[in-house]
C-alpha cells in the first residue's frame, strides 16, 4: 500500500513535537483519497473511517494532534513498515506507546555505516537494538560485528529468527585467521532459519552446523572457500529450493546433491578449472559460471546457463533436457562435443544465447566446424529468438551450409533474432544466410546485425555492409547496428 509506505517514509523522520505537525499536514493532503478500497483488512477500514470523523472533530488551533485520536491499530500498522534501524531509534523516542510498538518490529536493517557519524560501536547499538525487539523475523547487518554479539543476537531471536543476512567482511579487514568460522559456527543456533544471507565469508574448514531443515534459501556472495567448507555447508542445508554462490573463489571440486533444489546459480571467480557435479531431480534454474567440467545428472531444467570467462568448458555431461526453453552458452573457447551435447538435448528450446568465440582442444583455438542451416533450425523448430556470436554465424554461413535448403522450408516460430558479424570472409556465404533467415522466416519481426572487433576493415568489409544495407531497405525487420 504506497500510502502507508509514504506516512511510514514520513514518520521515520520524527524525533520531537515536530511529529504532530509533520503528520497532520500529510493527513490534510491524503484524507480526500482515501476510501474503503485502500486498505483490503475490514477491520483497519472501519478504523480508518472513525479516524477521519474523529479528525473533523479535532481543535482547529492544533492543540490537539492527529496521533493523539489515531487508533492504535493504523499507528502499528504504519509503524511496522519501517525498518532502517536509525529510523526505528528515532520513532522509539517519540512517546512509551511508539517505543512499545517498535519493540514488535518485524524486520531490522542496519547499514553499513552505521555508527561513523559520531565514532560509535557499532557492535553495541546493534546488539542492545536486537535484544530489545520481541518478534524480529528478519534481520539484515551490514556494518561490523563481533562473534560474541552475534551468539547474544541469535540467541535472543532464535525462536522468531526466519531471515538472516550478514556481512561478515573476513576478506577486507585484518582478522584472526578463525574469525569467520567462529562467527560461522553460531549460526547453529537458529535452526529454524528459511533465509541465510552471507557476504565475505573465509572458510577453510567446515563450519559446526546443526542440520537446517526449514532453510530453503542459501546465498553466498563474495566468499573464499575450500572444497570441504562447501560441502559442509551444503550438507547441513538438505531442504535447500534456491542456492546462490556468487563471486566465490578456492573452490576445486565441488558436489550439490539436493532432492529439493529448484533454483542454482554457481558463479565461481578464478582460473575457471573447477570441475562442478549437480544432481537435483527437481532443478529449473541453473546458472553456472568458472566451470572446465560439469555433470548435471537428472533435472527438470527449462532455463540453462553455462559460462567460463576465464577458462576453457572442456567437458560437458547432461541428461536429456525435454522441458528447456531457455539456454546461454558463453565463454572464450569451448569443447565442441559440448557445444553439440547442449545444443542436441534441447528439442523445446525457445531462446538461444551463444556468444563462444573458439572450439578446439588444448590451447589450440579453433574455429566453429560447418553447421547445416536447415538441420538446425529443424532440430530447434519450437525456437522464437536467438543471439549467436561470429563463431556460430560464421559455422552457419560455410560453403555447404544452404546445401539442403528448399523452397519449402520454413521456421515457423521465429521472432526476433540477433547476429554478430567480426569479418567480411566468406561474404557471399554470409550474406546469404541472411537472406534465408529474412525469406524463411514468415513471424521474423526483429533480426540486428551487429558490427564487433571488425579485423579486417577494408574493401571487402564495406561492400559486405553495403549489400547488408541493402537487403535493409528491402526487409523492414532488418536493423544494423
């Protein structure tokens, strides 16, 4: 509801008699627009209703203020959207009543800065914020922390703690070696947590975890660590729906076996040597960036990602992808059986995404071998968008390439579509490909031709553009770039 997010924005900025002044001046502006229909709870209209009476009613000269007839019920309720913790200190100073209903706050925030302003202990003014809440269900802390502090906060909000984040900063800041393990290890005391959030994490060994069994979203961002830290991590969360690893580095080899999993993002930062195992019956959503090897053993995949900036995908094993609408392929240099085991799984696929510069084994770069247009677009009926890179236009644009192409061919379901050109070799072959695209394409209503790292900028490149150009005035979709 905008309108109690705004006199909540209002509110929270409150610290003396200011506040009666500040908020019957909104009430002035906002009584005209409310009706029944702003609030769905019956029983927060009916009180709304009598509070706009009762401010009729109120003495003109302003001695009397609109919270002073505000029913408690609309006061919580407006309280309760605030959740900066400089914010809830300010509304906790107003009167006893705001004190107590801020004591009931739902979800707490505390920034990173918190404290600078006037060189004070962060560590304090979270800890005596926390132990004074009486329901908190959601907890966010970006600013410094100790473990001591942590233990008194989770062992004080245990039993409603449901969302957890942190910024343990291990990585930035000169700490004891066992720093986050020890700040790792408390977090056992909140086995009823459903969300953990974890920023900066150094873990060499596995943390003491208690089995999580109401946690099914994990997310790490920024962390260094060894492969039996994440394995320990990841067996103490078997109930995991949504696990994210973001910018994480040490990782060798790693295995996520989850019978619950549907959602996984693995971005791992580094060589882009690791070798990933994933074995989730149920998974959806995968993303995984930084892997030389991967194995995906039973899913029920429709959207697939996989990506290694810094490395080389040398090896790819995935089961049959039945459901899939979705998959992105990128990366410098890719093993081409993986490019085919990808591609040959997916009869259902809808939008493609290869931005793959090489093939080749070793560190020898090759380029794409010859790809026959009609057997691909055949083997991919169902697909409505595309993005393909040089590599894959220049392996759909070879001398044989049109060699099976018919009058009567047609791609029925295409409708936008994105190309990359980086050299004018083979033109002819390449322009027409383009053609065949245009004319066999009868819902084509976007298809760009991008320009990128042109090499070879010479006559040849500009008559290549020039006829481009011209197949642009004749097809109306046909955009350059």
């Amino acid at each position: 509801m905008g309108i109690d997010l705004e006199v909540g924005a209002l509110l929270s900025t409150v610290y003396t008699k200011r506040a009666h002044r500040h908020f019957n001046a909104f009430w002035m502006r906002t009584t005209k627009m409310l009706t029944p229909t702003v609030l769905h709870d019956v029983a927060l209209q009916s009180a709304l209703l009598i509070t706009v009476e009762m401010y009729m009613d109120v003495d003109s000269s302003g001695t009397q203020g609109l919270m002073d007839v505000l029913p408690d019920a609309i006061i919580h309720h407006v309280l309760s959207n605030i959740k900066n913790a400089r914010d809830v200190a300010a509304c906790s100073c107003v009167c006893k009543k705001w004190k107590e209903f801020m004591s009931q706050s739902l979800i707490l925030h505390f920034p990173r800065n918190l404290g600078d302003e006037k060189n004070a202990c962060s560590d304090r003014i979270v800890t005596r914020m926390v132990l004074s809440m009486t329901a908190l269900q959601r907890l966010t802390v970006f600013c410094h922390f100790s473990p001591i502090s942590l233990v008194a906060w989770l062992s004080h909000a245990k039993s409603t703690l449901r969302h957890l984040e942190l910024r343990v900063d291990d990585l930035a800041e000169k700490q004891p070696a066992n720093a986050s393990v020890l700040k790792m290890d408390e977090l056992s005391n909140c086995s009823q947590l459903q969300v953990l959030q974890l920023w900066g994490v150094l873990l060499s060994e596995k943390p003491r975890w208690q089995t999580f069994l109401s946690l099914h979203t994990l997310e790490i961002v920024g962390a260094r660590l060894k492969d039996l830290a994440l394995h320990g991590i990841l067996t103490a969360c078997p109930a995991l729906i949504n696990l994210t690893l973001l910018g994480c580095s040490g990782v060798q080899y790693a295995t996520v076996a989850m019978a619950h999993l549907k959602h996984c993002r693995l971005d791992f930062y580094g060589p882009g040597d690791c070798c990933i195992k994933i074995v989730a019956p149920r998974l959806e959503h995968l993303e995984v960036q930084g892997a030389a090897c991967l194995h995906v053993g039973e899913q029920n995949l429709r959207h697939l990602s996989v990506a290694n900036n810094a490395g080389r995908v040398k090896w790819l094993e995935i089961g049959a992808l039945y459901n899939l609408k979705s998959l992105s392929l990128r990366g410098v240099q890719w093993c081409w059986e993986s490019v085919v085991t990808a591609l040959g799984q997916a009869p259902a696929l809808e939008d493609l995404s290869m931005k793959v510069e090489f093939c080749g084994k070793g560190n020898k770069l090759e380029p794409f071998p010859e790809v026959d247009f009609v057997d691909f677009f055949t083997s991919h009926s169902k697909l409505k968008s595309f993005e393909l890179h040089g590599a894959m236009f220049a392996a759909l644009s070879q001398k044989n390439s049109l060699s099976k192409l018919t009058p009567f061919f047609s791609i029925d379901n295409l409708e936008r579509g994105s190309l990359t050109v980086r050299s004018p070799i083979n033109a002819d072959q390449k322009l027409a490909t383009l053609e065949a695209l245009l004319k066999c394409s009868p819902k084509l209503q976007v298809l760009v031709v991008k320009v990128s790292q042109m090499k070879n900028c010479d006559a040849v490149a500009d008559l290549l553009f020039a006829r481009i150009a011209e197949l642009e005035t004749k097809h109306g979709c046909l955009r350059i770039e």
